[in-house]
C-alpha cells in the first residue's frame, strides 16, 4: 500500500450521492460502500474538502449544513476513523476566494492546522476542480465514476493526471492498498 500523509476527500459525489444542493440531513446518505471501504484505510488520516456555494446562493442554511456535517463527523468517529476536520468553502463561484476548490486554500488551511505534508497526501473526488486542486499542489489525485465523475473523466483524457480514475470510493481505496509504498 502507498503511504500517504493525508486522504483528501470531496463529499457529495464521492462520500454521498450528489442530487444537486444537499439542504438538509433528511437528504443526505452516504453511499453504502463509503465508510466500509474507508475502514480499510484506517490507520491513515482523512480530512474532508467541499465547496457547499448552494449556502451563498440562499439554497442551503449554514445550521443545516452544520447538522450534515456534524452527522459527518459522527459517523467517521463511529468507524473507527480519523477525520481531522471537514473545510468548507460556501464561496458562490461568481465571488470566488482561493478557498473555492480548484482553489487550494482549504488544502493549506488544512496542512498549517494539522501539519499534513500535501506533497505525500492523496485527493479523491468526482469533479475537475478536485483534480486541479491536487494538481496544483503536486498531490496525487483519484477521480471516482460517481457524482459528476463520469462527466468530468473526458477532461483528462489526454493528460496523465489524475493518476487513477475508478468507478467509486471503494475501488478508490483498493486502487490505494493495491500499491507499493515508495
């Protein structure tokens, strides 16, 4: 298995399915093979990275989005694993700040609070903007098929990034187990 510092995590599309703005808990799941197939990476770290615009757009309650969150966190703890933080940029993409993925804000927010080395960590989502977001940082990065996934894999066809694309978490994660350490 690679080592890696940090799994950086979008969520709606790669934890949860993305109906389009998740505004309350009653709407929010996660995918049935998300947290199992996390538990096979539980000795690593993890720290969750979304842009939730649908709070500046008036389309989702900051309280609602922290009861989400806080389920979020809840269930991590209840599998027994370790997420250091969930950041959330409610930038509108009109107002952008470089918080906003493909931003890396949230990223170096993330790396000063917990010391994680971005260049040894790992980003798995379903959109170009993560993908930008790890490659711009010299991370590694996994596309998953769910979510806008499928949609976003076209974009880099011809590139050599992301370094994987698969069809969801878990065989994000067995992609991850599957490779030596360096």
């Amino acid at each position: 298995m690679k080592a890696y510092d940090t799994i950086f995590l979008d969520r709606d599309g790669t934890l949860n399915p993305d109906p389009g703005y998740i505004a309350s808990l009653r709407d929010f799941t996660f995918f049935d093979f998300a947290l199992p197939a996390l538990q096979k990476l539980k000795d690593n770290r993890f720290c969750i990275v979304t842009n939730q615009s649908g709070v500046s757009r008036g389309i989702i309650e900051q309280n609602e989005l922290n009861k989400i969150h806080h389920y979020v966190q809840t269930a991590f703890k209840d599998h027994g694993l370790d997420l250091l933080d969930i950041f959330v940029c409610n930038d509108h993409p009109d107002h952008a700040t470089e918080r906003r993925k493909p931003g890396t804000g949230m990223f170096f927010e993330a790396a000063k609070i917990y010391g994680i080395d971005l260049a040894n960590s790992v980003m798995i989502g379903d959109g170009i903007a993560d993908m930008e977001a790890a490659q711009s940082l010299i991370m590694d990065g996994i596309l998953v098929r769910t979510g806008k996934g499928s949609e976003s894999e076209s974009h880099f066809i011809k590139s050599e990034f992301p370094i994987a694309v698969v069809d969801n978490l878990e065989k994000a994660v067995n992609w991850i187990l599957s490779k030596d350490s360096k």
